[in-house]
C-alpha cells in the first residue's frame, strides 16, 4: 500500500493562527506557544518525511514484477523500517531523526538502483532503435537496378547494418553488466537470470521492430500504388528474351527455370533476419537470436506478404510474356518446310506461285514486321521494368528470314534466269557463226544442235521478258535491291533474243543444203546396207 505523513491538519492549523497572532501581538497561550515552539522542527520532520514517502510510493509504483525479486532485501529492509514509523513512533517520540536518516538512505538506495537499471534498459532500447531507423535497405528513387547492380547494393548496406549490429550488440552487454554490478547479485541468482531472459526478451523485440521496418521498405518498393504515389521508378529490370525457343525472363520468373527473382528476393529477407545472427545473447554470450527472430509473427506475416506481392508479379509478367507466344510459329515452323509448301501447293495446280501469292506472302510478313515493331520496347510491371527489347528483335529478326525467303527466292529467279538466258544467247550466238565445211557432219550436228535449241525455247523465253520485269518491281516495292548486271542483262535480253532469232532462221537457210545433202547420203547409204543385207 501507498505511504502518506501523518501530519494533523489541526496541527497545521494551531501553527499557523499563533503564527499570526505573533504578527499581531496578541497574546498566545502557553501551551500553544510550546507547540509553536517546535515549528521548525516539524517542518523539516515533515519535509524529510514526504520525500521518502514520494520516493517510496514511486518505488511501488514503477517496479516491475520481474525487478522486484532483485529488490526485495532492500524492500524488505525498508518495510521494516517504516514499521517503526507505522506502529511506533509518535511526533514526541525520541529517534525521529534517526528513523528519518536511516529510512531515507535505504530509500535513495533502492531507488537509485532502480533508476539506474532502468537508464540502463531505456539506453538499451535506444540503442535498438537505430537498427529500426537505419533500414537495411537503400536505392535511389530514379533508377531502376539490374539484378546484379542491386544485389551488389543490398550487399554493401547490409554489411554495414550488420556491423552496427555487431557494435550494439556489444553496448548492450556492457549495459547488463552495468546493471548486474548495481544490483550486487549472482549472476547464477534465479532472479537475476529471470531479468537477463526479460532483457533478452526486448533485444528480441527491437531486432524484429528493425527486420520488420526493412521488410516495410521492401514492400513499399515492391507495390505499385506506392511507387507511383512517391514518384519512384521500378526497382528492379529484367529483360524478356528468346532463349532457343522458349520465351523466358532474365533474370527468370518462373518456377519453370527456377525463379531466380524469387530466390533473390528470399536471399534478401534471410540478410534481414540474419541481423540477429550479430547480436550475441545475453544470458550466455554466445549464440544468437536468429531462432527467435525467425520464428518472430510479425514478421513471417511480412514475409507472406512480400510473397503475395511476389506472386502477382509474377502472374502479371506471365501474361505480358504470353502476348509474345503469339508470334511462336516464327521460330517453331520451319521456313524451308513452310516455304516448299507454299511452293507445292501451286505446283499441284501446274504452276509456280504467281506473284501477287508471292506479294500476299511478302505483305503479311511486312506488316507482322511493322506490328513488332510497334510493340513496346518496356513495359511496368509493378515494382518490375521489363526490358522487351531483346524479345523484339529476336522476332524482327525472325519475320525478316521469313520475309526473305520469299523476296530471296524472287531474287535468285530473276538472277538465274537472266544470267541463264544471257549464257545462253551467247554460246549459241557463237556456235552459229562457226562455218560448216562440205561433209563436216560433226560441225553441221553442233550447229544444227543450236537451232534446235532456240526453236525448242522460243515459247518459253518470248513469254519470260514481261514477268521477269514485273518481278523485279515487285522486289523494288519492298526494297529489295538487284544487280546492277541482271538489270542490264534483262534490259538488253529482248534484243538480243530477237537477233538471235534472226541470226538463227539465217543461219538455218543457209545449212539447209547441207542438211539435205547430208541427208541423201544417209538415205543412200542406208539403201546400200539393205542390198547387202538381202543378198
């Protein structure tokens, strides 16, 4: 129970009427005058008085459960002191002075230590709460890191948080010491190891309030709304790549190939929590509070929900990652295969591909190339800056093979026929100008062999001029560039193909007697045999 003096306010008030009666010059009696007398006696009796009852009931007040075992020889002494007091003496009574010297020093006493080990716990939990001010988290608002980068970051300020840990943890002990040697007890007294576990209880706590407040700034860092309202870009960039032939992110995303953002993002968490691991516990000075920390439910709940935010994340950059697999047929078909297709089918109708299917073909890959090229080259996904540039231009480059199959395939037809033509109208050209001697049946075969030649193509080559120049504006619409020597070659072809018709029927004129008369040998000879064969 709470202590008060007990002083009689009629007393009080006796002392106080003489007083002014005095002032007065009235005339006091006896009695009162005696009492008076010890006015200043009792003042200083009762001054002493209220401040060990002040500080007493402040004792009762403020000491905790677990302090008071420490305490309570000296609350125990003090009791029996104030029994005196209680039970015993009165305002006449000897040894008031006395009572009041000895009360007061096991008073002070009790209530220095008491000041004193709760200094000592209020400097301990300041301590502690720097590692809450001083997250261990750190980046700057414009920039968005590569994996790499942050982690390089993240290590850096993780390992000077640890170190101040390591130098609290230090400050700390010396403040359990400091308390110990205050108290005078055992370090192996019950109570005593009751309190360090109570101490122990508030390292625990502030490490958790740190770890919680870093896992605090991560969360805000991994939420949109909060990025946005701070004006603060995504953390973290990953780029979206072709990888053979699947689609995957870089760093990955994905349970498929590991999730290596996932991994990164728990290796964070674990330096968090692994704080406690540089705080040695006080009970023994080994060991650690990482089992505590680990288990601690604040923060687990926290490390669901950076889980949570994880996995809304990665359900997002799964949907912007499948507006890509539309494009698959790129690289699953084969271009060959599709190509030879394409060819076949108008093969079974009796002819190549005209080219307005060729111009269909080249128009659908150039405007798949123009909606590729449309795609954005980043996209915000969360706290994530996705790097799609990668991405696009392995499709470019894929429409582009499959573009150039077909502009390809135009090109070398108009090549190869007019570098084909072109060889040909020479040779021939040449080989009709040789002059055939009477009875030169071998020279007479070679020529006669050209004009034949010409003869047998003339259909053909006649109807190729036009379509070989509607291709070659065809491949200049798409701004496929041809030789400078095809386009001069088709230029001249006609011509030339037409004087060498010419020369062609001249020459046939001309060999015609030859060819007759060589043909009346055979005719002879062949006679002969069958004479001879009769007879």
């Amino acid at each position: 129970p709470l202590l008060r003096v007990n002083f009689d306010p009629a007393l009080v008030k006796l002392l106080r009427e003489v007083r002014y009666f005095r002032l007065m010059k009235l005339d006091v009696p006896e009695a009162a005058m005696n009492i008076y007398g010890q006015m200043e006696q009792f003042r200083q009796q009762t001054g002493n008085l209220e401040l060990i009852v002040n500080v007493y009931n402040r004792i009762l007040l403020t000491l905790l459960d677990i302090e008071k075992p420490m305490l309570q020889k000296r609350l125990d002494a003090i009791d029996k002191e104030l029994q005196k007091g209680l039970k015993f003496l009165t305002w006449k009574s000897n040894g008031i002075g006395e009572f009041i010297s000895t009360t007061m020093h096991l008073v002070k006493e009790s209530d220095n230590i008491l000041s004193s080990i709760n200094a000592n716990v209020t400097e301990m939990k300041e301590l502690l709460g720097t590692l809450q001010e001083n997250v261990m988290f750190e980046r700057k608002e414009a920039k968005t890191y590569l994996m790499e980068e942050f982690d390089a970051t993240h290590e850096s300020i993780v390992g000077v948080r640890h170190g101040e840990a390591i130098g609290i943890g230090e400050k700390v002990h010396k403040l359990v010491l400091a308390s110990n040697k205050v108290l005078k007890i055992s370090k192996g007294d019950a109570a005593w190891r009751a309190y360090v576990a109570f101490l122990g209880g508030i390292v625990v706590d502030g490490i958790s309030d740190a770890v919680q407040a870093t896992l605090d700034t991560l969360l805000n860092n991994l939420d949109e709304d909060w990025l946005a309202k701070h004006d603060t870009n995504a953390l973290i960039e990953i780029k979206l790549e072709l990888i053979g032939d699947s689609i995957e992110y870089t760093p990955s995303v994905t349970s498929r190939m590991g999730n290596e953002l996932q991994a990164a993002v728990n290796s964070w968490i674990r330096d968090y929590t692994n704080m406690a691991k540089f705080i040695a516990r006080l009970e023994s000075g080994e060991g650690d509070y990482l089992m505590e920390t680990e288990e601690d439910e604040a923060i687990m709940m926290k490390v669901c929900a950076v889980a949570a935010q994880l996995k809304v994340s990665q359900q997002e950059c799964i949907a912007f990652m499948d507006t890509y697999r539309t494009f698959e047929y790129l690289w699953v078909n084969d271009i060959r295969e599709s190509f030879d297709q394409f060819l076949l089918l108008a093969e079974e109708e009796g002819q190549e591909p005209t080219l307005e299917q060729f111009d269909a073909e080249i128009t659908k890959y150039k405007a798949l190339q123009e909606e590729v090229s449309n795609l954005p080259n980043a996209k915000t996904v969360g706290w994530l800056r996705v790097d799609a540039k990668p991405i696009k231009q392995a499709l470019g480059s894929w429409v582009s093979q499959w573009s150039y199959r077909y502009t390809e395939h135009l090109l070398n037809r108009v090549t190869n026929n007019v570098a084909e033509l072109n060889d040909f109208m020479a040779e021939t050209a040449v080989t009709q100008e040789i002059e055939v001697p009477d009875g030169d049946v071998d020279t007479l075969l070679k020529v006669m062999g050209c004009i034949r030649d010409v003869r047998t193509r003339t259909e053909e080559t006649d109807g190729m001029f036009e379509p070989l120049r509607n291709t070659v504006q065809l491949l200049k619409k798409w701004n496929i560039d041809v030789s400078e020597e095809t386009l001069k070659g088709l230029e001249e072809a006609p011509m030339t193909w037409s004087n060498l018709k010419k020369q062609t029927f001249a020459v046939k004129e001309v060999l015609t007697p030859l060819q007759n008369a060589e043909a009346e040998k055979v005719k002879k000879q062949v006679d002969e045999f069958n004479k001879e064969v009769e007879s």
